[in-house]
C-alpha cells in the first residue's frame, strides 16, 4: 500500500503538480513494542516486511524512532531501534491527519519477526 496514493495533488504557480504536505502520526510508546539490535543488513523496509509482512510500512518504524534523516532506509547501526507492534492504529491515524478515507485491505499484520535475519537473537520485549 502506497502512503502517496491517496495525498492530494496541488498545482503550483508554474504549473507543476506537487503533493500537499504529508503529517505522521505521534507513535506513542507501548508495552507491546519490541526493541531490536540494528546490524549492518537491517533497512527498515526490510523490518518492516519482516515484523508487519509490509515492506511499505517502513515509515512506521523509521517514525518510531525518530529517524534523524527519513531519506535513508538504513537505521542506525549497534543501536536498538523500537518496532511498534500496533501498525494499523498507526496508519489509521495517518489517514486521518492526511484526510485520507481509505479502509485497510488487511489488518492481519505479522507481527512477530518471521525472517531469517539475525535480529531473533536480538530483539527484547519490554515495556517503555
């Protein structure tokens, strides 16, 4: 799922099309969350595929951790990165700040890690 497909599309003075400013969502703390070691294989695309069985919602996490640079899908290295176990309350505040009238096709996230990264080993359930 595109988070852009539904944003509108302005018309600048020269006549360019532009999307309107995009807002995320405050992802607040959860005793639900998972924190897990980044190594030097972890992008957050592939986190998310892992965790959420999306690759599209790499925002989520990214966003979670106050990413310093969101132009980059590599999280920081030896560092542990909190993954948010509740995407569609997320996203669902995503489209709503956005004014996006979008219903999710699923809301069966995986959300255990299911890949065959390291990151098993790695990751710690604990509250705040």
């Amino acid at each position: 799922m595109s988070r852009y497909s539904d944003i509108p599309i302005v018309k600048t003075p020269n006549n360019k099309n532009i999307y309107t400013n995009i807002k995320y969502p405050d992802i607040p703390l959860s005793e639900s969350d998972l924190y897990i070691l980044c190594n030097s294989t972890d992008r957050y695309d592939k986190l998310a595929l892992s965790y959420y069985g999306d690759s599209s919602l790499w925002w989520v996490i990214s966003i979670a951790n106050n990413a310093s640079s969101q132009d980059s899908l590599f999280p920081p290295l030896d560092v542990y990165i909190r993954v948010p176990q509740n995407p569609v309350d997320i996203i669902s505040n995503f489209n709503k700040l956005n004014n996006i009238s979008i219903k999710l096709v699923s809301t069966n996230f995986s959300l255990s890690n299911n890949s065959s990264n390291n990151n098993s080993n790695n990751s710690i359930s604990t509250g705040y």
